[in-house]
C-alpha cells in the first residue's frame, strides 16, 4: 500500500509540473491564436487522433460552453467525407504531441486548400504539423508519468491545461460573462443557481453580523468574533444600513497604531458599503463581485434597510439545496 502511495504521489508531481512547465511557454504565438479565434466569423475544428482526440473532445466542450463555437472532426472520418463540415470561416486546432500522426497531416494538408488557420497544440515544434501550420503552441513535457514513459499522461494532462488557458482567454477577449454561461447552461446546477434570486440564498435574521452605530469598536470585534465572518455592518436603530467594518480595515488601523479604546464603529468603518437587491439574480450578483472584486455584498431594500447578506459560497453552494426561483 504504501508503495502505491508513493508512486500515485509521484505521478501528481510529474502531472503538475508539466502544467507549470507550460507557464514560460505561453508567447506571442498563444496571442496570435486567440486573435485568430476572435476574428473567425467560423467555428473552431478542433482534430487529433488517439488520446490527442479525446483531449480534443474536452478542449471542444470547454470551448462551447463558454462562448466559443467548436466541434470535433476526427481526421479519419474528414478523410472520407466529414471534411463537408469544415467552411472557409472556421479555425482548425490539431493536436498532436509528436506532430507526426500521419493521417492527420493529411487532413492538414486538405484543409490548407480551403484556406483556413491552422492552430497547432503539439510538443515537437520541428515536426510536420509544426512546419504546416500558422501558429504553434509548444505543450511538450519533459517526461510522461507512465513508469515506462509510453502512455500518454503528463503529455495530455498539459495540452488539456493549454486548451482551458485558451478558452478562458477567449472568454476574457470577447466578453463572455455568468449569465451569457447560465443561457449555455440552462439544465445545469449552477446554471439553475444563476438563475436563482438573492433572496433564495442570502443569509438573513440572525445570521447577519450587524451592530447599532455608536457601538464602540471593541464590542465591535467582539461581535465579528462570534460571528466568525470577517466583517460586521453598522446600521442606525430602523436597521437602515450605515457602514461596513472589516477584518482588513481593523488592520490597516492596526498598521497605522490606531487605539481602539474609545473609537466607535462609527471612526473606523467604510461607509456606503457594496450593496445588491435581494430581488437581484445570482448571476448578476457575481457580475458585481468581480467588477468590484469583492466576496460579500449586503442586501437591502428599496428603502436602505438592512435585509441580509450574500457571500460568494452562497452563488457556488455550499452543499445543500436552495428553492430556485424562475425569473
């Protein structure tokens, strides 16, 4: 048992560095072939044969459900006939750690008459594929996990890395945001959360880390502590939200050698906290969270009154289920 350890423990050593190997890889080329994607009015045909295939497959799966049209072609099947589906407005990325695979330099070779861009993922940048296409991205490994370093596995798990790090630039690039993924989306789990409003979700009654303008800071504290949260509101007597008072602005006051005996909330807190509606939907909440890179907005009402919280965990889940309301 413990040798099996030892060797799971190694290959997850091997597996991660050659996804951090990749880091340096990433140049102007990888540029090149996100602008390529953003100017196609096509899709993205994505090929490879064998294990490149199925992580072709994922790379197509991660490209459509986040705003990228794709779709796989085996190199076979376009040799007999599939080639049909390919148009002059699509991309092709071929996959390939040798860069070799004969029947998919073939397919190049057909494709090239038709006009599009070739995107290479492949780890032999003198290869065939290589010398064939108009920009390569370089996913070679230094080793594969396999004790015998025959079956591909640090290979694949890098070049399936280098096809999500494309997909989230394609994401960043063309404005993709959560609710355009919920319309993607619309039957899966978080898809149904973002559809969900605030209300169904947020932390409200007793849950709400809240304390009375002029509480002095140490019962301030004292409150955050048993609340656990890192924050605390501040509002008046009518519960209309005033301020925020947080773990880093206690530090800050900290570094500053602000004494706390006799300083009320009121000295210390942020005011005209971050705010969202509880009738508000999730996925606009997340919107706001990263536009203002925060993880917890408070709710209010129309009239400024303190109705709850919402913290990030609540959007994702946090292992139990919410009533989802269908807007």
């Amino acid at each position: 048992m413990a040798d099996s350890i030892k060797q799971a423990k190694e290959v997850l050593k091997i597996e991660a560095e050659s996804i951090l190997n990749l880091i340096d890889k990433v140049d102007v080329g990888f540029s090149r072939a996100v602008e390529i994607i953003c100017e196609a009015k096509g899709r993205v045909i994505v090929t490879g044969i064998g294990k490149s295939g199925l992580v072709g497959k994922k790379i197509v799966a991660t490209l459509t459900s986040t705003g990228t049209p794709a779709i796989f072609l085996h190199p076979v099947e376009g040799l007999h006939g599939d080639l049909g589906i390919v148009t002059r407005d699509d991309v092709m990325l071929a996959i390939s750690n040798s860069g070799e695979t004969s029947e998919l330099n073939t397919l190049i070779l057909s494709v090239r008459d038709l006009g599009l861009s070739i995107i290479a993922f492949t780890g032999n940048m003198d290869s065939t594929l290589a010398k064939s296409s108009d920009v390569v991205i370089d996913v070679s490994v230094d080793r594969e996990a396999c004790p015998f370093g025959l079956a591909p596995t640090s290979s694949t798990t890098a070049t399936l890395a280098m096809g999500d790090a494309l997909a989230v630039a394609l994401v960043e690039k063309m404005g993709f945001t959560e609710k355009d993924f919920y319309k993607f989306h619309p039957g899966g789990h978080l898809g149904q959360r973002l559809m969900a409003r605030v209300k169904d979700v947020m932390i409200g009654g007793d849950g709400i880390p809240v304390v009375f303008s002029g509480t002095s800071v140490l019962e301030a504290i004292e409150a955050m502590d048993q609340k656990n949260l890192g924050f605390i509101f501040i509002t008046d007597r009518e519960t209309r939200l005033l301020g925020i008072l947080t773990d880093g602005d206690l530090r800050r006051n900290i570094r500053k050698k602000t004494e706390f005996e006799g300083k009320l909330v009121d000295d210390l807190m942020t005011i005209n906290p971050k705010t969202v509606d509880p009738g508000a939907s999730l996925a606009q909440t997340i919107e706001i969270m990263q536009r203002d890179e925060i993880t917890t907005l408070a709710t209010i009402n129309r009239n400024g009154y303190l109705e709850g919280y919402i913290h990030l965990h609540d959007i994702l889940g946090r292992g139990g289920t919410i009533k989802i309301s269908i807007p």
